[in-house]
C-alpha cells in the first residue's frame, strides 16, 4: 500500500491506518510571535499542512493571550517566535512574556502544558534567536515540557535550512503525542492487524511531505535543451535538478477577495498604515553630506523639526522613518500586472466566502478605499525575497512549461540550494522574478496575501535634545545594491535611496540656498537600555565605526549640556573607539569630536582608518577598531571590571559586533589571567547588567 496524507488510509508520518481520519483529527494551539510577519506567514503554513496530515488547528497570536490560556490547556502547544532588536522578543510578544514573568507565579504554573518552539533569528547578531529562548526558559521554569526539540532558525543562512526540516517532523512529534493517550492506543488496536499493537515514532522524522509529486517521465519538451547547455542560474537549473522528482510545499490556500473598482481611490494619511504608533509629520530642516565627494560611501546627516510636536527622545533612543517604495518599481510591477491604468482605481478587500484558511483576515496595514498605487507603495514590502510558499503559488499562473517547472524547482526540498543562490543570496524581489519568467501572469490577491507589510525603517538619534532643542538629527549611509546576472540595474535602499533623492532637491546648486522643505512621518522608538548611565561618574566606552558614530554624538553633546548646567558634576573617563575608512573621506564628525576632546568632554579619542597606510613608514597601525581595543586592553579591563564601567557598541552586526565581542573576550582572558570560556561568560554578566549593551544592524 502507498503513502498517503494523515486522514486517508494510511499516514505517511506515523505509519498507522486511519488513526487520523476524519471523525477523531485531533487538535492543537499554534501561537506566533513576530516582528515583521515572517513568523505569522511560517505559523499559517504549518497552519495549512495541518489538515493534511489529519489535525484541527486554532492560531492566535502572542499579543492576543486573552484568547488562550495555556494554564489550562490540555492539547499540545506549538510557538513559532521570531528575535528584534539586540535579543528582545517581538513587540507583540512582549505583553505576554511580561505577564508569565510574574515572579508570583508558582512553579507548576504550566505543569500540564506539552509544547514545542521554533525560535527565528539571525546568527550575526549576538542574541541569536533569545526571543524563543527567553520564551522556552520561561515557560519550563513554570513547570512546562517539551513535546518536541526546540528548531533554531538563521535568517543568516536560511531560515528553511531548520524550518523546512522542522515542520516535517513535528508530525510525527504530534502523532506521538496523541498516539501516548490510553484511549488513542486502545483504539489503534482495534483498527487492523497490519500493523503492531504499539510502535514506537521518533520526536524527529526526517521526512518529505510530498504535496505534489513529479515523476522521472518528465518529457523532453518540458526541460528545454537550453537547461542543459547553460549553466545554472534564476532561469536554468542544473541537468541532475532538472531530472530529478520534486518534494513542494503545499499550495497555500488563497483566501483574499480583491476587487478593483472604477472609482478613484482615496488618500489616506501614512498614520493609517502604523494605527499602533504615534506618528509624527516634520519638516527636514537641514541636509549636511559627512563624507568628501572621493569616498566610497556617502554618509548625509539630517535635521528634523519637532518643534511643534509632543515627540520627546533621549541620547540613544531610535525613530521609525516611515518610508515609501521607489516609484519606478511600483510603475513596472503594475505594469507586469496588467494593472498600469488602474493605478489610481479604489481597492476593496474582503474573505472568500467559505475560505479554510484559519484566522484568515483583511491586513490592517491596508486603509480602506484606498488606491491600487497607495498598496504598492505604501503598504506591501515589493522589494522582500519572495518566500517559497509565494513561489509555489506563482507556480499555478504561469503558463510557460519550462518555466513553470523551474519555479518548482526553486520552491522545492531538491532545490534549497537554488533557491538560497539565486534567489535569497541575490535578493530577488517579485518584479525581478516576473521579469525572470514572462508567463508568470498572478492575479493582485496572491502580490497581497504573500507580501509582507512596507516597515518603517529605524534610525539612532544622533543629538540631544538638551544640544538642540526642537530638533533631532540622524545619520544614514546610502545603501547601494550591486547588479547581479538576474537584476542588471543597481539599486539604492528603500529608505536611503528616497531620503537622498528629497534631500537633492532642498538646495539651489548655483548659490547653495534652500528652495525646498520636504516632510517625512516618522515614529518613536524608545529605549529601555542603550542609554547613558543615570550616573555620571561612571566611565564608559564607546565602540562606533562608521555612522555606528550617530548616537555617541547625541552621549557627548547630552554630557557637554549636563557639564553646563552643574560644573560641579564628576563624570567618568570616556572612551570613544571610532573606525573610518580614510582620514580625509570618511571621517564623519571630525570638528566635533576635536570640540569634545578639547573641552574634557571625551576623555579618549581612539580612531583608526581601514584603507590609509600608516603614518609612519613600517609602522604597524590598528586597522579596525577592535585592534584598537587590543592595544588598550589594560584600560578596557580596567575600565570594565575594576570601575564597573559600562560599553556601548554600535554598528554592523555582520563582521564588526562579532569582532568586537571576540576582542573583548580575549582582552580579558588576557588582563584577568582566566580562560576564554570564563571569559565569555564574564561578558555574558555585563550584558545581564546592562553594562554591555549593543545597537547594531545587519
């Protein structure tokens, strides 16, 4: 007998005959927490496969816990939870978390709840995954167990390096689960003599969820003879790929009613689109470009009015820039829509009557009566790597046989590694994949239902308040993209990109006036931890190459302020490690700091440049700023350990975080005369403490 889904005859996960038909599917609670949506999409696939494989599913998310309790929850609970920020759960997570920290709950708080995580993250970041951590910490110190190995996903690599893997076990896991009840096994007894009286079914099944099976007689004619001659790319897969049979997700079931009226559409305030924050409409008052014309990157400084709002910040809080998408590329992906000369036309939005998508819902992002062009380029992330789900969706509206099969291909088990080359490597969008495959012709509800909503961009505040007043001042590098085979024109970033170009405008090139005044919205992103000490007196260390600069400029000016108003006041030494590529091109804040240094205000200027030969011939200077860390390394311990001081890092978490964090652990491996290991865990004490405390980005 063949495999076939759980609720047929027989399941392919746990191998029992009708343990999971129709009359006894059982249940269980799927919850997600998440930042940006890529946990709610990966919840709703798990959603989606759950019929298939025999299970009923109620899905919630974290923010809305009044809707679960999971004290007197009987059936298996499974969280899907992303990591934002330097380690924190997400904001809508947050409330819960919160809630189950009370420390007067006892501890068998949970102890009836069987669960299971699948944390998301990003390993260039310290904390990797410590949303989910701090969750399943948590939740076993209440008493809770796991049913099922906690799955660890790096957005650095692939998140469905883990996550595909994940899923397809967790089947079995449930399975168990439920096969471990006395009256599930009584009943399997009863069911046949095909199979044993008991069995036993790993947690983790390394299995294939087969939703749509391609056999070996593809014909000819579908594998083109160009697949076979070309190498492999967007467009052409390899000849052993091209051959092989394909495992592919389950076809999401559409859910979204998309109407496009005759009437025009109406305006609708950004506000609208965050209904969660406090937006705020302000002038740019000032542009000031912080890097010469010969530099590799530009870095711009921008002043913002707040004058007439109630936006309030303190030296190392960051704000949301609300930000729209190139228009251009909003033009051509209308344009591959079929779509161009309604643009301005009203969308309705609405459910599909009779839909089984669970929880299935209108996005709130989405204002009502709004344009077809306000969705594309004020509410849908259009420049987000398509998911494979996405992918084979689009797989049903292209007509193309070559090209249908790659696109299978790309969101298959067999073709992880296409899909990670070509697509996620080279940041495929959805435009670039409809120019990559003409058939590929989607209705607009499928661009809706899988693109994630347009962030809001965040930026560190890179002033006090108490320095100038009604303003606040941020710095930005422009992103620039480079042209791969797939995409031939380079782009800019989203938010850098528009920022630049609204800026090129303010002022008249022939005599340097300001001739134009643009506005931006933006929202408050306060912090509870990357701040100044509320004691002066404490010394502190500063670690920002490159714009990672922008908040340390907002500690001095708020030092320099405080020094002011009390010169009575004892302030700690202060350390500022600062790292540039060129001396002349990109030393951002050069007066600044040199006012800072000659005022006390910073006790250490350490500054190093990547690409400037030394200053003297044969000399060996520091090149980043981790070198200079090394070279100081008695007074970072010193600083660190003996005075109880405090580090800030800011920057790139890709290369520079990780470095510097390696630094620190052998300058005090080092200094103190302990191991690595001990001193690794010495940092981990700081970061408890909040004396070690990071803002950085990827």
């Amino acid at each position: 007998m063949g495999n076939y889904r759980c609720g047929s005859s027989r399941c392919i996960t746990c191998g029992y005959f009708g343990i999971m038909n129709g009359a006894i599917k059982k249940r269980f609670l799927l919850l997600y927490g998440t930042q940006q949506g890529q946990s709610k999409a990966i919840a709703e696939e798990i959603g989606q496969q759950a019929d298939h494989h025999g299970f009923t599913v109620d899905i919630f998310s974290l923010k809305d816990f009044k809707k679960f309790n999971l004290e007197t929850e009987k059936d298996p609970v499974v969280v899907v939870i992303s990591t934002t920020g330097t380690g924190d759960p997400p904001d809508d997570a947050i409330k819960f978390i919160k809630k189950i920290q009370c420390k007067e709950l006892p501890g068998d708080y949970f102890a009836n709840l069987k669960y299971a995580i699948l944390a998301l993250g990003d390993s260039e970041y310290t904390y990797f995954c410590n949303g989910g951590k701090i969750l399943d910490r948590r939740l076993q110190e209440l008493g809770a167990k796991h049913f099922y190995e906690t799955g660890y996903a790096d957005d650095c690599v692939g998140l469905e390096l883990v996550v595909d893997p994940w899923i397809e076990g967790i089947w079995a896991a449930l399975c168990n689960k439920f096969m471990h009840r006395t009256e599930n096994i009584d009943r399997m007894k009863n069911m046949t003599t095909e199979q044993p009286a008991t069995c036993e079914v790993p947690e983790k099944l390394d299995l294939q969820i087969q939703a749509i099976h391609l056999d070996n007689s593809l014909s000819e004619n579908t594998v083109s003879e160009s697949n076979r001659i070309n190498e492999p790319s967007l467009v052409h897969s390899s000849s052993l790929l091209s051959q092989s049979n394909l495992n592919v997700p389950v076809l999401p079931l559409p859910y979204l009613d998309v109407c496009v009226l005759e009437s025009e559409g109406q305006g609708t305030e950004l506000s609208m689109h965050y209904p969660e924050e406090k937006c705020f409409n302000v002038s740019i008052t000032q542009a000031k470009e912080l890097t010469s014309a010969d530099a590799v990157k530009t870095a711009l400084m921008l002043e913002l009015d707040i004058s007439n709002t109630s936006f309030q910040f303190q030296p190392g809080d960051s704000f949301s820039i609300i930000c729209p998408n190139p228009r251009r590329e909003v033009e051509k992906l209308l344009e591959k829509l079929n779509l161009s000369e309604k643009k301005c036309c009203q969308v309705l939005l609405g459910i599909k009557p009779g839909t089984k998508k669970k929880g299935a819902s209108v996005p709130g992002y989405i204002p009502e009566r709004c344009s077809l062009q306000v969705i594309f380029t004020w509410c849908l992330e259009i420049r987000a790597v398509p998911k494979k789900a996405m992918i084979r969706a689009l797989v049903e509206h292209t007509s193309d046989a070559t090209e249908k099969r790659r696109l299978q291909e790309l969101c298959s088990k067999q073709g992880s590694s296409d899909y990670n080359h070509f697509i996620r490597d080279n940041s495929i969008s959805i435009l670039d994949l409809l120019n990559a495959f003409p058939s590929c012709n989607p209705p607009l509800n499928l661009l809706i239902e899988h693109l994630p909503k347009l962030q809001a961009r965040p930026y560190s505040a890179a002033s006090s308040p108490l320095y100038h007043p009604g303003k606040v001042h941020f710095v930005f590098t422009v992103v620039e993209f480079p042209t791969c085979p797939d995409r031939p024109a380079p782009r800019k970033g989203v938010c850098t990109g528009w920022l630049a170009e609204l800026v090129s405008h303010m002022y008249d090139p022939t005599d340097g006036k300001k001739v134009f005044t643009p506005k931006i919205s933006i929202f408050a992103r306060p912090s509870t931890t990357f701040q100044l000490p509320r004691d002066p007196s404490v010394p502190i260390l500063m670690i920002g190459p490159g714009t990672g600069i922008a908040p340390f400029i907002g500690f001095l000016q708020h030092r320099e302020k405080l020094k002011q108003q009390n010169k009575e006041r004892i302030f700690g030494e202060t350390w500022l490690f600062f790292g540039c590529r060129s001396h002349e091109n990109e030393y951002l804040f050069r007066q600044e700091l040199r006012h800072f240094t000659e005022s006390g205000i910073l006790t250490y200027l350490k500054v190093c440049y990547s690409r400037d030969p030394p200053i003297n011939a044969g000399a060996v200077s520091p090149k980043y700023v981790q070198d200079f860390l090394k070279i100081c390394s008695s007074d970072v311990a010193r600083v660190l350990v003996k005075e109880n001081g405090s580090i800030y890092v800011c920057g790139d978490a890709k290369n520079m975080a990780k470095d510097v964090n390696d630094a620190l652990a052998d300058i005090l491996s080092m200094e103190l005369n302990m191991d690595k290991l001990e001193a690794m865990k010495t940092l981990a004490v700081l970061r408890d403490q909040k004396r070690y405390l990071q803002d950085v980005w990827s």
